[in-house]
C-alpha cells in the first residue's frame, strides 16, 4: 500500500475532511470545459460547469464521507434557460440572483456516497 492511501485511509477512519484532487486534473477539466464552451458558442456551458463541479465534489471528503455530485448538464441547462430569460425579463436585475441560484442547484444535487 502506497503512503498516500495510507494517509487517505487513516484520515477516514478518523472522520477528517480533506481533498484529494490534483493540480494538473483540476487544469485539465478546466481547459477541455473552456474548449468546448468555445467551440459551442458557450451553448454547452452547462455542461462545462457539471463537469469541473463534478470533478471537485467528488474530490470532497467532509467528516470522513466522500460526496458525490448527482447533477446532470441537462438538468443544468433547464435552469441556465429559465435564469437567462428570467435576466432578460427584468432587464438584468436577476442577474445578480444567478449565482445563488446555481450553488442552490448544486448543493440539491450533491449527496453522501456512504
């Protein structure tokens, strides 16, 4: 058993939180998220988003469980929709409830794994 799933291991066992992402993954999602938002006209935003958010939750441990993010591009892009022409509708004002609204769409759709 290799030092860091010993330390994972111990830091589990003992209800620790910590994350256990790379550097070069976290770049990596990052820029294939950006090329396809570019390549699509920012049309797959949203699935951009699901994936480096996926990436990070499921890197999450809190107390010694391991979260795991269930939320889907489509379901995304539903709610990306309704935000923008809401945005549209009062002329920018809702903009500034955007972002609450995405981290409320993101914690309903992270759970415990264990």
């Amino acid at each position: 058993m290799d030092e860091l799933t010993m330390n994972t291991n111990n830091m589990s066992s003992r209800g620790e939180s910590y994350f256990d992402g790379g550097l070069l993954q976290l770049i990596g999602w990052t820029i294939l998220g950006g090329i396809i938002t570019s390549f699509t006209a920012g049309i797959c935003y949203p699935w951009a988003l699901c994936m480096v958010y996926g990436w990070k939750i499921n890197h999450t441990v809190i107390n010694g469980r391991r979260l795991q993010f269930n939320g889907s591009a489509i379901g995304l892009f539903g709610n990306w929709i309704k935000w923008l022409l809401l945005t549209i509708v009062t002329v920018g004002i809702y903009g500034f409830w955007v972002g609450i609204a995405l981290e409320k769409w993101k914690v309903k759709n992270t759970t415990f794994v264990n």
